[in-house]
C-alpha cells in the first residue's frame, strides 16, 4: 500500500480499523511461515511497513500535523 492510498482513507477510525485489519494479516502471514506454507516471504515485510506508514499517518492526524514537501527542501 502506498503513502498516498493510506493519505485518502478519510477518517481516523476507518484508518484504525485498516490497521487491525493488517495486523491481523500479519498474523496469518506468520502462522503460514510457521507451517512452511508462504512461498513469499516477503509478504511479512511488506505487511509491517504498511502497518508502520498507516500508524505514521495516524500519528500526524491525532497531533494535526501536515507534512508539507515544501516546507521541508
């Protein structure tokens, strides 16, 4: 998922339950590595990034931060 797709996702809570979502995700992902089920292990590192940027985005919502390009070159 990227920055951009997380950024439209309209509402804090909707934004909370896609985290949920992921983690729980990450879980099967990991369940699966247990059982030598997942082909692509890459999945599992993919999955904890997008968990780390949503839980980014969150942070700067709750604080009412906007990060602007601009302001930051």
């Amino acid at each position: 998922m990227k920055i951009h797709e997380i950024r439209e996702i309209a509402s804090i809570e909707d934004l909370k339950a896609k985290i949920k979502e992921e983690e729980k995700n990450l879980e099967e992902l990991k369940f699966l590595l247990a059982t030598r089920q997942l082909e692509n292990t890459a999945k599992i590192r993919n999955t904890k990034r997008d968990i780390a940027r949503m839980k980014t985005i969150l942070t700067e919502r709750e604080r009412n931060i906007r990060i602007n390009k601009k302001n930051t070159k």
